[in-house]
C-alpha cells in the first residue's frame, strides 16, 4: 500500500479494549506482548497494553487486527525514518539482555 494511499484510508476501530482494527497500516516496526509498534500513513502508531497478539496482517490491503488488552494508543511524528529503526533496535537490544 502507498503511503498517499494509507493516509486517505487509516481508520481505527476500537472493541471494548479487547480488540483492535487498524487500516493504512504500511509496516509493523516491532512487537511484544506489551507494545506493538506500526507505521501508518498518518506517522508511527504505538499500542502499549497485555498478551498484545496481532491476529491478521496484511501489508497488501494496508489491515492489522490485535488482540490483547489495550492501555494507551499514542501516535508520534516519524520525521527521520532511520530514528524510528534505531528505536527499534535498541527496544530489541533491551529485550534480549
């Protein structure tokens, strides 16, 4: 999916924090049972929650659905591409000490 694309079609959509879809989705950065990191046509979308699982992912059709229990959905800007894969790697760097 284009980013032009994915920004005119990010949606979303919220089930009793339990469930969550998202469209416009372009790439899931990083992830673990408490944190899902996506890059979207709208900028970076962090989901911080429990035994987070994303259930269906298709990069094709810009579609993600997590499951888990939702704490906080936050939406930074993504101005350095390079940043946010630095962030990555030092999250990762983190888990497996």
């Amino acid at each position: 999916m284009d980013e032009n694309k994915a920004r005119e079609e990010h949606r979303l959509i919220i089930e009793g924090r339990q469930k969550l879809q998202v469209s416009g989705v372009l790439k899931v950065e990083n992830f673990t049972e408490e944190e899902i990191c996506v890059i979207t046509g709208m900028g970076l979308l962090l989901l911080v929650g429990e035994e987070l699982h994303i259930n269906q992912l298709h990069l094709e059709e810009g579609r993600l659905l997590v499951s888990g229990r939702i704490n906080s959905i936050q939406y930074k800007e993504n101005k350095n591409p390079k940043e946010t894969k630095q962030k990555g790697v030092q999250l990762l760097h983190r888990l497996t000490r």
